[in-house]
C-alpha cells in the first residue's frame, strides 16, 4: 500500500515528464515575487535570507541545466539553507535567548539530518 502511495504522489510531482516548462517557469517566477514582497514587508533581514535562499535555489537550477543533470540541486538547496539558517542566527540583535538557541539547534540539526539523508542518496543512488 505504502509503494503505490509513493508511486502514485511521484507521478502528481512536478517534473519535465508531466508538466510544461512555461508552467515551470510561471510558478517559479510568481513564487519569486511572493517570496521577495512578503520579506519585504517583514524586515531587511528577512530581505537579505530570501535573496540569498532564492539565489542558492536559481543557482542550483542554471547549474543543472548547465550540466544537464539534476543530481547536485538538492544539496545546493540544502547548503543554501545552511547559509540562511547561520545568517539569521548570528545577524539577530543582541544575545540570543535560550527559547531561540534551541530553536536554532533544532533546524541546524534537522539540516544536518537532511543534507546527509539527500547527499547520502545522490552519491548512493545517483539520483533523489
């Protein structure tokens, strides 16, 4: 039951296979825009960890295009969000409370978690 559930949410995924390339692209600049003007309306920080997390993920994308292979975008995704992760942190004002440290050790170590799980398929396997 669990392999026909992950076959059949597969074959709902966006991908080359069963979605346009201008529907792609569509949804990637509106996700852009949304991304950009909610971050605005918060603060520059918030600006500047949305720049450099929708930059990590258009690099990831021209990488792969360039090396006409998706295996590498993920853990460009997921050292993107390592980066984000670490500049919020450490651009926070002030000293950080313990309710924020542990927040912040909770997603460095579901970071960790994920970018081992990614790498450890792509390098493995070959493919996520």
């Amino acid at each position: 039951m669990l392999d026909r559930l992950q076959k059949d949410a597969q074959a709902q995924e966006m991908e080359p296979a069963n979605t346009s390339a201008t529907a792609f692209i569509g949804l990637s600049v509106v996700q852009t825009l949304v991304v950009g003007w909610v971050a605005s309306s918060l603060s520059w920080r918030f600006e500047v960890a949305a720049a450099c997390s929708l930059s990590g993920h258009w690099i990831g994308f021209v990488i792969s295009q360039v090396i006409k292979s998706d295996k590498y975008f993920d853990i460009t995704e997921d050292v993107t969000l390592f980066s984000t992760l670490i500049y919020i942190y450490f651009s926070m004002e002030g000293v950080p409370s313990i309710r924020q440290n542990i927040v912040f050790g909770l997603a460095f170590l579901w970071c960790v978690r994920l970018c081992s799980f990614v790498g450890y398929r792509v390098l493995v396997r070959g493919s996520d």
